[in-house]
C-alpha cells in the first residue's frame, strides 16, 4: 500500500494558512509479511487534531508507536502546533528510544523497513504540520515535511516516489483542492505500475483544527477519481504517441496554441 | 547498480545496458556489458560488481560454447539448456561470492525470448535471497534488470496496451526509462546502449546516436511534464487536453499543420539562360511556379497563398535592392513559409541581410546542378526526419 501526504498552502486576506492532505489505499497486500495490517488513519486527537497514517509495517509495531504518540498528546498538554513543535525534541527521544529495542528485537543483519508512517498535525491557528517517520534495521528517522516542498510519501521505505514528487512539483504552494488531486493522482498513477495495489482510496484533509474524511465512495461520488484519471490517462498515452512519433509534440504545440491555452 | 532491458519489437529484440560502470571499473565500455554469443544467436545483459560479472561471462561461454559445440543453435534447445544439469552446476559453483543478475535475449530466424537470469545475491557477510540462478521461460515482452522494480512495471503496463513498439519506439522508450531512473538513483546512467537481434542481422546503436535520442526524450519528457503539470494548475486546460488526446486531435498529421500547399515558388531572372541548372531542378520540383518578374511572384503568391510550400529566390533579381524588397513584401504574406536563396556566392554581409528579412537557408547555384539530395532537403521536399543511424555488427 501507498501513503500520500501532502501541505498545502491557502491565501486567507493576507495571511497564509497550511493545512494538511493524506491519502492512502485500501490494500494490505502489497508487502508479503506477515501481521500486515489494512492502513488505516488513526485519529489520535480529534480537536487541534492529530492523525497517524500507518503504513507498512506490523500491527503490534505500529500500535505500540501510535499509544505513545497519543500519550505524548496528553501527558504534555499539546493543544497546536506550537506547543508540539516546543514539546518536539521529548517525542523525538522517547521514539528513538523505542526504536532502538525493534531494531535490537529484528537484528541488524536484517535489511529492510520494520516501519513507516505520516503523522499530520492543524490547529486552529491555520498551521499544519506533516512528519514522515521511519525505522529500518539501520536506524530510525522522523523528519518535518512542511518546510521542504510539502509532500511525503510512504513507499514500503524507497525513496523513488518522493524524487518522482520533487521533479513534478517545482511549485512549493499548492492549494487544497490541488493538493487533493494530486494525491489522488499519485495513488493512481503508482497503482499504474505497481501491483497489488487497492483502487480505492481515501483521503484525509487537516485544516484549522478540523479533521474530514472523505472516503471513496465519496470521492467517486464528486467524480474526482474519474477525472483525475483521465488526465493521467491522457498525459500517459500522449507521452507514449510523442515517443513512438516525436514530431506529435509538434501538433499538440500547435493545438494548444489554437486554443490560446498558456504553455510554460 | 546497472540497469539492463530487454523489449520485443516488431522486428526481433533488443537489449540495453546503462553505461555507469565504465567511469568506476576497468571496463572502459559498457559493451562488455552486452555480449554475444553463439554467433550472435544470444546477447546476454549483465549486471552486478564488476570482477564478479567477468567470471559469470567466461562460465556462461564455456557453457554456452560446450552445449552448442556439435549442434547449431536453436531457440528450443538453447531454452532447455537453461534448465539443464551443467547450467545449475553453473549456478551452485558461482553461488557463494557472485552478486549477479542479468538478462539473456536470444533469437532465431525472427522469433525471439527473453531471459531472466534471476539474482544471486551475496550482501557483506549475508547471503540472502534466490541464491540460484532461475532460468524462467515465461515469455516475456520486456522486462528490466538491476533490481530497479518501478522499470520493469512501467515496461509491463506500456505493453499491457497491446502496444509492441519499432526498434525505434523501444529505444526512445528505454531512453526514457534509464533518464528517469538515473534521476532516482545513484549509480545509473543516463547515457546506454543498445543491440537489436533481428532476423536478419545484429545490429548496434553506438553511444553518439544514443546520446542524441536521450536529449530528445528529455525534451519530450519535459514538455509532458510541463502538460502535467498545467492540467493540475488549470481544470479547463486539463477538459481540453482529455478531450484533445483522446479524440485524436494530435493524430493529424503534421504536414496539414505546417502548409496545405506543395507549390515552390522560384524567382530568378536569369532563368532562361541557366537551361541546364533548370531542367535538372524542375524535374525534381514537379509542382514549381518559375517567375523573371518579382511583382509577377508577388501577386502569384497573394492569390495561392494556401498553395505554397516554399521559395526559392535568386540572390539578385535584376537588382538587389529589389531581391530586398521581394523578400520583405513575402515574408508580410507568408510568414512561415520557408524562403531558401541560390547564388553563385556569398557574402558574409549579405547573409545577414538576408536573414534578417526571414531568409532561413541558403544554397550554392553549382549544387543545384549536382547534389539531387541536397536540393530536395534544402527545400523541405523531403520529411526531414533524423532516423537512428543503426550499425550492423553480423549479418545471418
């Protein structure tokens, strides 16, 4: 399974507000291990809320690390962002403390991703917060997303996606409904070429401490998977015709043209 | 880490290899990466350490060599060799300290398979995963090697439409493969190279001409990518790009977008005089218009303005204020239409003043006597289509 999240970045009368998108798919056999675990967002706070999407790795693992982020949230009295950035060097070290006994626990010797998961943070102050956690059996990371271009992704550990991310988004401001249908396209377009991979998602939105759902019932409902398909779909076939005959590039240039659409 | 494909075609097979050993290794080229075999009949792909691969290479030709040394090869036995006794012989005796994969493409009288040679890995003191080499005869269309997964399933999908490409296609497509996947990951090069088993002969693309066709697929992927990314920035564009695309807008061909005309205007008083220049030419232009009168081509050119293809004009036409002149009341009329100037030399501060009015080539009256070619691709006669430039290594 594949886990998007996404900062996106909204213009409220001057002053910018963040806020964060996660999306994942419903499988759980894209890793052939064992106790894998269908993702789910678990919704550690539900006011100035916090949410973890889990993503590979097994449950006992997985829910030991969400109790101990969730009695981090309590224990020190996070109510924003603020507050757990303050608070964040604590969290880091009881993580990493943790950490070190899986990693003891696998040995060393075995490589690979033990696991991995988002965790997104709004409050009502309009910020948002994205980290990407992960431990292999060489070490454990939790690294902030936002200030970089504002996406992560969680890939069974590889880091090709999130390359792939940064050579599509130069912009670093998206706003939400792009943020939206991005993370929507990724997943599609990974399940593209990847097996084993649900084609139903779900999407998360953390804004202004608020937390939404929007399930894919409720996506295919707006029509949003559809037509962010056809895009890929037609981006896709179009990049392979201009493959098999380069001068099409030529044509679309020229349509795009009679059409007065802007090309950069 | 190397990355190795292998496509059919609709004309055999082909294999590529990425070119990143040769800056790290003592193997100056990646063309030991590909080698072949049994009279060319097998071009094996190899990647892995560098020491390692040349004691695989030499194992598989002796193998290869002794099975095939009474008999000629043919693709059905050389399947069943793979599966045979010596062969896992092979694959135990090389088991313990090879970190290895690769492919093998082998080919006869137009049919052709591929191979993978599954990996034998030997990570630090671990040895872990398949450590056997696993022959698989499943019929692959294509498939990548290097342990880089997202290639071999981007190869599958494109083939998953029931698309098998031309040599060419494939080339672009495993230039595009590498570009990206040099992007991603260290070690991999962005610059390959390619054999292509057909069923007539064996055929290379050296480095210069891989290097071309991986510019233009950056290009092409830049220009997708920059599409890409307008559908997410504008909902209106994307309506227009789906519905473009999959109504085929970008199917027309691309010469009723340039001109709708094949007529060649050309202007010279002289004409009458320059009899053998002329006949040679207008046998080969059948469609020119030939004018001694500039104000003659003028309004020729207002009136057929859809019909023509291009313009060949003399370097002075009575005067060269008034060749000038011509060229600039042209160029207001049809300002895409190629303008090419003839004459007998030039100087060099002529050739800015033509240019400046629009003039995009010039050619030598002497060559419009001799080089046919030269003439008919000057004036955009012919499709000016930069094709791969394929050396043959063996001909069957």
């Amino acid at each position: 399974m594949i886990n998007v999240g996404i900062v996106f970045t909204e213009k409220l009368k001057k002053k910018l507000s963040t806020g964060v998108v996660m999306a994942s798919d419903r499988s759980a056999h894209y890793m052939l291990t064992k106790n894998i675990r269908i993702p789910t967002f678990r919704i550690l706070k539900e006011e100035e809320p916090a949410v973890v999407l889990t993503g590979y790795g097994e449950s006992a693992i997985l829910s030991d690390y969400e109790l101990k982020i969730a009695e981090f949230f309590l224990q020190n009295n996070i109510v924003d962002c603020r507050s757990f950035k303050n608070k964040f060097p604590l969290l880091y070290r009881q993580l990493a403390e943790m950490s070190q006994f899986y990693i003891h626990l696998q040995g060393k010797g075995n490589a690979g991703v033990i696991a991995d998961f988002l965790l997104g943070i709004s409050d009502e102050k309009g910020l948002g917060l994205l980290y990407y956690f992960m431990i292999t059996s060489q070490g454990f990371s939790l690294e902030e997303l936002t200030n970089v271009p504002g996406f992560g992704v969680t890939f069974g550990g590889s880091n090709e996606v999130l390359m792939l991310l940064e050579e599509l988004l130069k912009d670093p401001y998206i706003g939400e409904r792009e943020a939206i249908e991005y993370a929507v396209f990724i997943l599609q377009a990974v399940k593209d070429i990847t097996p084993n991979m649900s084609s139903q998602l779900d999407v998360v939105v953390l804004k202004k401490g608020k937390v939404g759902i929007i399930p894919d019932e409720e996506l295919d409902k707006m029509g949003l998977k559809a037509h962010v398909y056809a895009r890929w779909r037609a981006i896709y076939t179009m990049l392979f015709d201009i493959l098999k005959e380069p001068s099409i590039a030529g044509n679309v240039i020229e349509g795009i043209k009679s059409i007065g659409g802007e090309q950069k | 880490m190397t990355l190795i494909i292998g496509m059919k075609t609709t004309d055999g097979v082909l294999i590529s290899a990425d070119k990143a050993l040769s800056t790290t290794a003592r193997i100056s080229t990646a063309r030991s990466k590909l080698r072949n075999y049994l009279d060319s009949h097998v071009i094996m792909g190899f990647s892995g350490s560098v020491s390692d691969i040349q004691g695989v290479e030499n194992g598989l030709e002796e193998i290869f060599s002794a099975y095939f040394r009474q008999n000629k090869f043919n693709l059905d036995a050389f399947g069943k060799m793979l599966f045979s006794a010596e062969f896992k012989e092979f694959s135990k005796k090389y088991n313990a300290f090879v970190n290895f994969s690769g492919l093998i493409v082998a080919g006869e009288k137009g049919n052709s398979k591929i191979y993978k040679i599954f990996p034998l890995y030997r990570n630090g003191v671990y040895t872990w995963g398949t450590i056997e080499i696993v022959p698989r005869e499943k019929d692959y269309d294509c498939i990548g090697s290097g342990d880089i997964a997202g290639a071999t399933l981007l190869l599958e999908n494109f083939y998953s439409q029931n698309r098998i490409p031309t040599k060419e296609e494939a080339v672009r497509l495993c230039a595009l493969i590498n570009y990206l996947v040099s992007l991603f990951t260290t070690g991999v090069s962005s610059s390959f190279e390619v054999v292509a088993l057909t069923e007539k002969n064996v055929l290379t693309l050296p480095a210069d001409e891989t290097q071309k066709v991986s510019f233009e697929v950056r290009k092409i992927w830049n220009f997708t990518k920059t599409l890409g990314y307008q559908t997410f920035k504008n909902l209106d564009f994307s309506k227009w790009l789906i519905t473009y695309i999959f109504n085929g807008g970008h199917k027309k061909p691309i010469k009723r977008m340039k001109s709708k005309g094949n007529t060649i205007v050309i202007l010279d008083d002289m004409y009458k005089k320059q009899g053998k220049i002329y006949s040679k030419l207008l046998k080969l232009i059948p469609d020119a218009k030939v004018f001694e009168n500039p104000s003659e081509a003028v309004s020729y050119i207002k009136e057929h303005t859809a019909d023509i293809k291009g313009i060949l004009v003399d370097r002075v036409v009575k005067s060269k204020q008034a060749t000038l002149k011509f060229l600039e009341d042209v160029r207001e009329l049809v300002p895409r239409i190629p303008i090419v100037v003839m004459g007998q030399k030039f100087a060099e501060d002529e050739l800015n003043e033509f240019s400046e009015r629009g003039v995009s080539r010039f050619i030598l009256k002497s060559e419009l006597a001799q080089d046919e070619e030269k003439i008919l691709k000057t004036l955009q006669l012919t499709e000016d289509k930069e094709k791969m430039k394929w050396h043959v290594i063996k001909e069957f």
